[in-house]
C-alpha cells in the first residue's frame, strides 16, 4: 500500500508561513525605517528641520513604524488559535508594561523633577520589553 502526499497549497507551504511573512514584512518595514534615518544622519534633511517640511519628514519615519505595528497584528491574525491567543498576550503584556514604566517616568518628570525623554523612545522600549517578556510567555493561559 502505497501513501502519497496531498500536493500543499501554496498557502500551507513553509515559506509562507505566517512566521516568514512577518520577518519579511519587519525586514521591508524596519529597510525603509533603516535608510531614512541613515539618510537623516548624513544631512540629507538638514534643510527641513524645524520647517513644515520636518512634519512630513517625522510622517515619513513613522510610517514604516505603521507598518511593523500591521505586521504584527497581521502574524496574530493569521496564526492558528492557540498562537494567536500567545502573541496576544505577549503583546498585551509588553504594551502593559510600557504604559506603566511611562507613566511612572512622566509623573517622575512632573513631581521628582526627571530629565524629560523623546516621545520616541517608546517604540525602542516596547521591543526591549517584549524581548526580555516574550520568552517567558509559552502558555496561552
């Protein structure tokens, strides 16, 4: 008796993953993100700071950021359900702490008189907590 495979749709296949697709979609995203702020650093927007212009130039650079967020959302969508309940929690999880390590520093800002920080610096953080926080959430529970 002979068992043959049933051809896989493209769809099933394992470069199409949801997993590969987000890691394509983040090294999309995060290139353009990369070359702004490279062209950034090497002045090729000096003459847009502080301008209308620098508008667009932080539209620009928060757009592949829009992007990464899609992406994201995009993996828990089109993962299986107990993945998608994971990385629903891990996200939750992450942005939870975010919020209250922001909070606790801007009312530091205001009552203990701490050096204000660029608005920024949340996206950085969100990634450091969810590197530090991922790992440890293996149960969809």
């Amino acid at each position: 008796m002979s068992v043959s495979a049933a051809p896989r749709s493209p769809a099933s296949s394992p470069s199409s993953s949801p997993s590969r697709r987000y890691a394509l979609r983040t090294a999309l995203f995060m290139g353009v993100y990369s070359l702004l702020h490279i062209a950034a650093i090497v002045g090729a927007f000096d003459a847009w700071i502080g301008t209308r212009a620098g508008w667009w130039l932080a539209l620009a650079v928060a757009l592949p950021i829009a992007g990464q967020v899609w992406a994201l959302m995009r993996l828990i969508a089109d993962s299986d359900e107990y993945l998608r309940a994971l990385w629903a929690k891990r996200v939750i999880l992450s942005a939870g702490i975010v919020l209250v390590v922001c909070t606790v520093w801007g009312f530091g800002e205001t009552y203990a008189n701490a050096p204000g920080l660029k608005a920024w610096l949340v996206l950085p953080l969100f990634w450091a907590v969810s590197a530090v926080v991922w790992p440890f959430v293996r149960s969809s529970r």
